[in-house]
C-alpha cells in the first residue's frame, strides 16, 4: 500500500477509473453515475473560502491500481480548520483497514499544517459512512444543510485534532 499526492492530468484517468469503480458512491450522491468531468473536478473542488494553492489530493495505491483518494483543503469552515471534502475508497477494499489508514494519513498532513480541527460533511442517506467516522472519533458539530439539487442533508462533522 502507498499514499501519494496525485496530480490533475497526470492522475485524471486512474481517478477516472476509481469512480467508476465506486459508481455506487456517486449514485448515492449526486443521483447520477460519474464522468470525466467528477474526475476533474476533484483537482479544483474546494469549500467556500478554503485557499485552493494549500489543498491537498492523496491517493491510495494498493498493488500498484488507485484504490482510494482524499481531498484536504484548509480554512473551512474556520480560517485554521481543515476540511475533508471527499475521501472514498473502491468497493473491493472498504471493511479491510484501507480507509482508517487513509484517513491517518490525512490527519497526519492537517496536523503538520497546524490544523486544530478536521472537519467534513456526511450524507444522512449515508448511515454506513456516517458510522466510520464516528468510530474514527468524529463528532455531530449540529450544523447541517440541506442540498437543493439532489435533496440530501448534509451533516457537519469535527474531529479535534
């Protein structure tokens, strides 16, 4: 297993290639399968007010095929905070570990930045993902929004670091 940052059009295809992978994510999500344009984007997504030059994109290679990917931005929601924008893994590796080492990675990386808290947002139609990271120590902040285009509620969690 190797985390590394991956880079927009060098690493496009193989993230390309794990949504496909992970389409039931997508469909959870967004309601509608991904496509080139979803790869892309995970080089330039980033939250509101969050500095897109310090945002971090790691990806998880087992046996040499892109298995996993994170996006780490810093200063949302608070200028010192980071936030987890995304992180998946390909269906073939979830319940193995494969995501708690990731996500260690990542906190790891938010910690050397002087990041006090790790924040992201989880689906309410996501009970499985919502379990993850509460084992992982993350905690309801009771902030939430609801998304006018696909009807999901998304909580906010934090984790202290």
């Amino acid at each position: 297993m190797v985390i590394r940052s991956l880079s927009p059009g060098t690493d496009t295809n193989l993230v390309e290639a794990l949504y496909a992978e992970a389409a039931d994510y997508w469909l959870l999500a967004d309601r509608v399968p991904p496509d080139r344009a979803k790869a892309e984007a995970f080089f330039t997504d980033a939250p509101p007010g969050a500095d897109p030059a310090r945002a971090q994109r790691l990806g998880l290679f087992v046996e040499g095929r892109l298995s996993g990917v994170a996006e780490l931005s810093f200063g949302f929601p608070e200028p010192q905070d980071a936030y987890l924008g995304l992180m998946i893994l390909a269906p073939r590796l979830r319940g193995q570990g494969h995501g708690r080492r990731l996500l260690a990675k990542v906190e790891d990386r938010a910690r050397r930045a002087g990041a006090p808290r790790l924040c992201l947002g989880v689906l309410d139609a996501n009970p499985r993902g919502r379990a993850f990271w509460e084992r992982e120590g993350f905690g309801d902040t009771g902030t939430f929004r609801d998304d006018p285009d696909t009807g999901h509620r998304i909580r906010r969690l934090l984790k202290v670091l």
